[in-house]
C-alpha cells in the first residue's frame, strides 16, 4: 500500500555520533535536551502537518514520542560524519512522501516558533524551490585577501554603512520535494535546486551548537531568556545620574 503523501513535513535531524561534541543532541540546555527545542519550534510554529525526528538510534524514538513527534529510522550509511546532506534529505523523503521537506536543525536551539514560521512562508510567498536560513552581518570582510563589502580606495567606512554580509546559519532549511528529487536523481545532488532564496534570521537563532563552549553560552542564555520578566536592559547608575541632571 503507497504511503499516503503529505503536503509539509520537518525533518529534525539527530545523529547520534559528533565528532567535535558527543552526543550533543541529548545535551541538556535549560535542563531540557538540546533537540527539544527543535520539536517545540516546529510544532509551535503551526506549518507542519508532521514533525519527524530522524537518526539512525532508536534512542530518539523515545524522544519523539516524549515530546510528541514521529521517529523514522534512518539508515546506518547515512548517519556517519561523511554522509553528505543531500542523501540524507533523499533517503527521507523516498520515506516520508510530501510536497515540501522542512530541516529545522537542532543546532539551534535558540530559534522560535516564529523564526521558524517566518521562513516558511517566506518559503511560500517567494515560490522557492530551495531555501536556507542566514545571518546579517554588517562587519568589514575580506576573501582570500581581497575586500568583499568595502573598498580600500574610500575613506573606512562605517559598519552601519556597510551591505550585511549573509553567512548560513543552516537552522531552517526547505525544499519542494518533486524539484529536489528529480535534480537528485538526474546529477547526484539537489541542495540549491531550482529557485533558491535566503532568509535572514535573528543573532539568536544564528548561535550554532558544534562545541561545548557554544552549548554553554546558550544555557546561559536560555536561562537569562527564560528568568520571569526576561533580559531587561539596565545601565550604570551613573550614567542614569548624569542622564537625569
């Protein structure tokens, strides 16, 4: 029996092995495993018609079930530090049939539901085939000694003045499925197929897990989020005194 097609799913990818953080996916942040937060934000943000986890250790089953997402079991081959992502999205989607795959990566843990739902209807409205998230960054760069955003025959400009540079913050990835499997199948790989954008998220949402020292700042960060009231900007007495008088 053909498994009945979906229109949008997101995959939330959860290797188990890491070669520059162990099992970081199971890491607790704000005393909840850093992959929660991925569940939460897709299925918070009201886009999906499922949320599925997908790893190759059945582990994350228990997860899924916990925080209510599906599972699917990926293939070992799949799951090593050299697979690459475009057969990771094919293999899911020759097994989770739908006309849009979402990657909503638990690598960032401090994206929201909002963020997350911001760039799928950006997705949408732009009638991309492909999307990856970004960050602005507006800071003076060079690529392999030459100026990308700024010119050495000007006066220095000033970094409010400067074209952001954009780069991945990879936290939501998307795809139409018929697109990325027919570029697929025809050249090996389809991670830009088609028409392809670029949607600028928060420096929150762009703050990536790959060591330990990240997953600390992001406690500490979730936490200060999370306090009742939340971050409130404060400044030296001083300062405040000398602003009065």
């Amino acid at each position: 029996m053909a498994k009945r097609k979906c229109r949008t799913v997101a995959m939330i990818p959860a290797r188990m092995g890491s070669t520059r953080l162990a099992m970081k996916n199971l890491a607790l942040i704000g005393g909840k495993p850093m992959i929660y937060y991925a569940i939460k934000a897709a299925k918070d943000s009201g886009v999906f018609d499922r949320v599925v986890i997908n790893s190759e250790d059945s582990v994350f089953a228990k997860i899924a079930k916990r925080y209510g997402a599906e599972f699917y079991l990926r293939p070992r081959e799949w799951a090593t530090s050299a697979a690459k992502s475009d057969f990771v999205v094919y293999d899911f989607v020759r097994n989770n049939p739908c006309d849009v795959v979402a990657w909503v990566n638990p690598t960032s843990p401090l994206q929201t539901a909002d963020e997350v739902r911001g760039a799928m209807e950006y997705f949408v409205k732009e009638k991309l085939d492909s999307m990856i998230t970004v960050k602005d960054e507006q800071v003076h760069c060079v690529y392999k000694g030459k100026p990308v955003n700024f010119n050495l025959k000007e006066v220095f400009a000033q970094t409010q003045d400067l074209v952001p540079v954009q780069p991945f913050v990879y936290s939501v990835m998307a795809w139409k499925t018929g697109k990325f499997m027919k570029e697929f199948e025809r050249k090996g790989f389809a991670f830009f197929c088609g028409k392809t954008g670029y949607y600028p998220v928060s420096k929150l949402a762009g703050i990536i897990i790959k060591r330990q020292e990240d997953l600390m700042a992001a406690d500490l960060m979730l936490r200060s989020i999370s306090k009742k009231g939340g971050y409130k900007l404060r400044y030296d007495k001083l300062a405040v005194k000398g602003r009065r008088g």
